[in-house]
C-alpha cells in the first residue's frame, strides 16, 4: 500500500504542461481542509525545473503560502524566467485556483562549482528501526482517541526520536529530530527525490514550535495552524527513499507566530540541506 501511495506521490508532482511557462497540478483525492503545503511547493519547484537550461540545479528556494489550497480544483502554476545568467537561473512561480494566488515561490538555480566545503555534524541519535512507527506514536499519545486520519498508510515513513511514551507537555526543549524516507522506491531521476525531499519538508516543522507549550495537533485550544513561508537551501543530492534526519530547532515564537529551522543530513551524516519556516499558530482558551 505504500509503494501506491508513494507511486500516487510520484505522479502529482508530474505535472502537466498547457502552455510555455505554464502547468497544472492536481490534488489526490483526500479528506484535508486544504491542500498540503508540501505538495505546492513540490509542484512549483517542479514548474521552474521545466524551465531551467540543463547543467542548473536547485540551490535554494524560497515560498511563501498566500491563501489555503483548494483540495477539490486543478493548481495552475505560471513560471516567470526572472534570470538567465552564466552560472545562475533565477525563476518565479505562482500557484493559482479560482483565479487568485494561493501559493509564490522564487528558486535560484546554479552550475556546479567546486569551492570550500565545512558543515555542522549530525547529532547522535537511535537508528530509525529501533523507533516506533508514525501510527504507534498516534496511539502512544492519544490512546482510544486517536482519530483515524492519524492512523491512515502514508506515503512517508516518519519516525520521531523521542523517548519512549513521550507526550505533550510545558518546559520542553523546542527542539526535535525526526527520521523519514519515502516509504517505497522512487525513479533514479534526482529532480524526483528533490521534489519528493520538498514535499516531506514540510511536515512536522510546526510541532518543533508546539513542543515548549506542551502543544499538539489535536487539542482542542489550537484554532489556526498553518506555515507561511518555507525557504530551503540545497547542499548536496540525496535519495529521498532512504532514511534521512531531519533535525529541528524553533529558535522564536511571538505574535501568533513561530519560526522553525531544519538540517537534513543522511544516514551517513553528510548535511543535504537547511530548511527554515515560519508558522502562524493561534491558540485559544
């Protein structure tokens, strides 16, 4: 079921082209309220790649989400050529639905150069398999309440390094580390595992801002949670269908906001790429 799944993954992000500089995207067939941002931002990313001379390749992007995604209708993306340089493409997306933007994305794409090289190390942490599964996480926490969204296959095997029977509550550090891979086999293309490597960037981010407040998804105090913005710099290729680290930190939150920032290292240690998002989270009584 999750090779399916992440088949159907696959295909989302081949979107189609109707007119020089302009794509269209669709959504599965899900119960969501909105279109999940990881899925945009792969699809815009994928847009401009179409667009780029060949020899360029991603180096950062940075998007922001203007209004939620219409899980029922087609995304239209229309590429801007901002740039083409000698050793830099500069490309603008922006995602509509029912004739308004939903989504805008500005990505710089380089030639490859060779230069200095240094990263930070990835911290110490227990292998993936010895962690328990996204589903038995959901059940740890929430018991016989745990709604069934939470306990559906997904595309992305998620594994957080938490101590076991970890659950919500005030004083804790704000910061997590997670690991992921794409729960199936991918194509060898690296534009796929780039694109895929977009799309899970933008889970769990927004939980990393939550945790000091003993804050979760399903408390009934939590009115509006949503990203904003999502900037991602691109060191070094991976394959997104292996196990890959995504360590976590929220430096701020103030103003019904809250900043998150990600390093994704592979297993072997070798730092890929810095993610940082800025989340709107709006809590009641």
């Amino acid at each position: 079921m999750s090779q399916e799944l992440l088949d159907e993954i696959v295909g989302l992000l081949d979107i189609e082209e109707l007119e020089v500089n302009i794509f269209r995207g669709h959504n599965p067939v899900e119960d969501r309220p909105r279109v999940f941002g990881g899925q945009v931002a792969a699809q815009a990313l994928v847009a401009a790649e179409r667009t780029v001379p060949e020899g360029r390749t991603v180096h950062s992007l940075h998007s922001y989400f203007l209004r939620p995604g219409d899980m029922k209708a087609p995304i239209v993306y229309f590429v801007d050529r901002i740039r083409d340089g000698g050793s830099f493409v500069t490309r603008r997306v922006v995602a509509h639905q029912h004739g308004e933007a939903i989504f805008n994305l500005s990505a710089s794409f380089h030639k490859e150069e060779t230069g200095l090289e240094h990263a930070l190390s990835m911290p110490a942490v227990p292998d993936p398999e010895s962690l328990p599964t996204a589903r038995e996480r959901m059940v740890n926490i929430y018991g016989d309440k745990v709604i069934p969204r939470l306990l559906r296959d997904r595309p992305v095997d998620i594994r957080w390094c938490d101590e076991p029977g970890w659950k919500p509550q005030p004083g804790q550090e704000p910061k997590g580390n997670i690991w992921m891979r794409a729960d199936g086999k991918l194509p060898d293309d690296p534009s796929v595992h780039r694109a895929v490597l977009v799309y899970c960037s933008d889970y769990t981010l927004m939980e990393t801002v939550m945790r000091p407040h003993g804050v979760h998804w399903m408390n009934s105090n939590v009115k509006m949670a949503a990203s904003l913005d999502h900037c991602i710099w691109f060191h070094h290729p991976m394959r997104a269908d292996s196990w890959w680290l995504y360590s976590q930190d929220a430096p701020a939150a103030t103003g019904a906001r809250g900043l998150a920032r990600g390093s994704i290292y592979t297993r072997d240690g070798l730092l890929v790429a810095s993610v940082a998002q800025e989340v709107l989270l709006r809590i009641g009584d």
